[in-house]
C-alpha cells in the first residue's frame, strides 16, 4: 500500500514537461523541459534482496530475472523519487543497462517499464535508451537503471519551508557546491541522488578513454598500462578539462564509468578504480559524493584500453562564466579510429537554456553501418523537429555500436566518425561518447541517444 501511494502520487502533470510520444511506442520519442528547471540525477540503480517477493537467498538467482530485477529497480527508483517530492510523472529520461547472458533480455525489461509507465494510472513517458552490456558488479545482477527527472513548480528540497526542504535540513549534509543537494547514505563513496537548483549552468563531457603510457606512439605500438594506470590517466585528464571549463572536481554531481573485461577479474577492475576515485571525491580535500553508474561492456578492451568515463558538472553561483549562447563547446576530444579531433571534451549548456532529451534511435533498415548510422540520426532529425529543434541543437551524442570482432568494430567507428563529422560542423559539434556494447534492440548495429539544448527566447 504504502509503494502504491509513492508510486500514484500528484497525478496532475508536470507543468515544466512536454512529451512528444508515438502511440506504438511505451516510451517518448522526445521530452523537452522548460529553461530554468530543476533536476534530479539518480545513479545507476540495481536490484536488492530486500524485496522479498523476488529473492532466493541461498541460490545463484537471488535477485531473480530480468523482468523481477527490473520492477525492483523501478520500485526503488520510485521510492527514491518520493524521498525528494518527485514521482514517475516527473522523469524525463531513464537509461537501461541490460545484462546479456548470453543475450539482454529485452522483452523482460520492457514489460516492468510498460508496468509503471504508459498505464492508466500514469500515462507519462519519458525518453528512454536501451542497450546490452557484458555484466555488472555482481554477476547475478541482470540489469542497472538511472533516471532524470525534472523538479515541477512549488516542489522538491529547494523550495523554502517544504517538506522535502525540512527532511534534507535533518540530514546534516556538507556540499562542496550551492548548486544541489545530496541524497544517499553517508557512508557510501556515492550518492543515490543530486538535486540541482533551478537555472544552474552544466558541463557535459564528451566520453574519457586513458592516454598511451608512450606519447605519439603509431596505433601498433600504443601502450595503456593496468586499470590503475588508465584511471589515474581518465582523472588527470578530467582535472584539465575542468579546470578549462572553470570548474572543479567539487563541482561534478554525476559519473558514468564504463570498465571493459579485460584479463583482470571485473571485481578486480571496479576496486582499482575506486580506488583512484577516492583520491579526488568522498575525501577531506573534496567531500562531494557524486552519483555514479558503473558497468562493464564490450568497449575498446580490445585495443587493450580498460575503461572510459564521462561526467556531468554545474557551475556555482558565484561563477565567472557567462554564457551568451545556450551552449558552447570546449577543448576538444581525441578520435577513437585514427589521430586527430573528433569533438570538442564536453559542452557548457547556459541555464536559461530548455533542455531536450531524445531517446535512442536505432535504424529501420537494414544494411552497412553508414546506411544504419543516417537513418538512425534521421529518427533523432524528426525528434528534434517536433520539439523546434535540429541537429544544430544537439549538446551531447551517445553512440553505442554493437561490438563484432576488432577489425569490424574499428570500421564501424571509422564509418561512424565519418559521418559525424559530415553531420556537424567543427565549431558546434557535440560532445561526444562512443561506446561499443554487446547489442542493441532488433540485432542493429548503433544506437543513437542525443541531448539537445535550445534557447528559451
């Protein structure tokens, strides 16, 4: 009863949300939210044995399938959203990471979304991305899911002398930022949740991948090092960025980190680079608990690259930044395929910009990854064009490609950067992440998910 009430609260709409859905579809093609929102950033939720109606104590199954590990995510994303003012009617975006063994269980994903959203009692869609990956922290988990969800007027810890403003005083919480607010136990190196202010300027990066150990080396000869090593290269390179962008590790709130099966146990891979994390967040010199998703996949393993990482971060009241644009690109990216630029290291989306969330667009046609990749960006072309938008737009691009073997895979991103460099002209183009995973919805070979910014003139 009472997860029935967290779940069915406020049923009016979320007057800072416009949904532009397909009826054949159980999620939105896009969502816009109006300049100036507020957000809540969940980490990467998986399921827990607490829920008793699906555990197996004593057995390898404990969390149970896909399907039963997917309603608990949901159920605890929901209690999460409650704890904050919010509820399924306010997520704008969710990501789902499915675990294949020996493939995703899509179908199972998608009947527990279709059970909290697109219903009677909550007809909201949000935006939504689902993508096969290799496992993660513990092998009996089947799935890991984060939401976006936006703040309506006159709700949530940042409105004076509400509810949800009192419970988080009671927490006793030190930020490192004026910028949000932190949720999750204090004990953790993570938090479960970051509540941003209204009108508060981000920092999107485009995705981390370690530098050689041997500079200008050709491809052939290119050196990473251990897990340890390539961490402590993603983070010195984050610490560059931010400080180009005027930021800080203090400033961050959110992390995606992407760790790659390497010869390393996965286990392993996940505490050496916590163990790097810890040397810049949830320490003395900066206390600020960012919320975090951590997964394996396919990725550049390859390559033998053993992990890559992007963050979001929010510029503090007092910043000296100005931004006449609703968005602008720094720094620049190195190409995944060959030397040289792919895209800029992340973008500065101002706060008086409406931000569009675009789910993942995958091809309807069948083909070669240049066929696949032009019609997939024209799914997400008709997306934005609903909203008022175009590829102009386009603040942020997230690429999955199903991953084959090396050589194959190289052509595909080849192909792929070819075509995103036709698409956007060097001065405006996105930030970018790439990412080769274990497969996608329908057997295609890229998805696409794309984040928009417009002005709100």
């Amino acid at each position: 009863m009472a997860y029935g009430g967290l779940r069915f609260i406020g049923h009016s709409p979320n007057n800072k949300i416009t949904v532009h859905e397909s009826e054949s579809l159980p999620f939105a093609d896009i969502v816009a939210v109006d300049a100036g929102s507020a957000y809540f950033f969940t980490w990467g939720v998986t399921a827990s044995p607490r829920f008793q109606n699906i555990a197996r104590t004593g057995t390898n199954d404990r969390y149970g399938d896909t399907y039963q590990q997917s309603k608990a995510v949901l159920s605890q994303l929901t209690v999460d959203l409650a704890e904050v003012g919010l509820t399924l009617r306010d997520v704008v975006n969710v990501r789902a990471y499915v675990v294949a063994d020996p493939e995703p269980d899509f179908a199972g994903w998608n009947r527990a979304f279709t059970e909290f959203f697109g219903t009677k009692t909550n007809p909201h869609k949000p935006a939504r991305t689902s993508v096969g990956i290799s496992r993660l922290f513990l092998s009996s988990y089947r799935i890991e899911v984060e939401f976006i969800a936006a703040f309506p007027d006159g709700r949530g810890p940042h409105v004076v002398n509400s509810r949800q403003h009192e419970r988080y005083a009671r927490l006793g919480r030190i930020e490192t930022s004026d910028r949000w607010k932190s949720y999750g136990r204090p004990v953790w190196p993570m938090s479960t949740g970051k509540a941003t202010e209204a009108n508060t300027g981000m920092f999107f990066s485009s995705a981390l991948r370690p530098q050689t150990l041997i500079p200008n080396a050709p491809p052939q000869f290119q050196i990473f090092g251990n897990i340890t090593q390539q961490s402590a290269s993603l983070f010195k390179q984050m610490s560059a960025q931010l400080q180009e962008a005027s930021l800080g590790f203090e400033d961050v709130f959110f992390i995606r980190a992407m760790v790659y099966p390497g010869k390393d146990s996965i286990s392993q891979s996940f505490a050496a680079f916590n163990q790097e994390y810890l040397k810049y967040f949830n320490n003395k010199k900066n206390p600020n608990r960012p919320t975090r998703t951590v997964m394996s996949v396919p990725g550049f393993d390859y390559k033998k690259q053993s992990i890559s990482i992007e963050y979001y971060a929010a510029y503090p009241r007092d910043s000296a930044v100005t931004f006449e644009t609703a968005q602008y690109p720094i720094g620049s990216s190195s190409s995944i395929a060959k030397p040289g630029t792919l895209g800029p290291a992340g973008t500065a989306v101002s706060p008086a910009a409406k931000l569009l969330f675009v789910s993942g667009a995958i091809s309807a046609e069948e083909g070669e990854m240049t066929t696949q990749a032009a019609a997939a960006l024209a799914v997400v072309g008709r997306s934005l064009a609903t909203a008022g938008a175009s590829f102009h737009d386009i603040t942020h691009l997230r690429v999955y490609i199903e991953k084959a073997d090396s050589k194959t895979t190289d052509q595909r991103i080849a192909d792929w950067e070819s075509i995103y460099a036709q698409t956007f002209p060097a001065e405006s183009a996105p930030a970018i992440t790439v990412l080769p995973v274990v497969s996608l919805v329908n057997g295609s070979m890229l998805e696409i998910e794309a984040m928009a910014v417009i002005s709100s003139d």
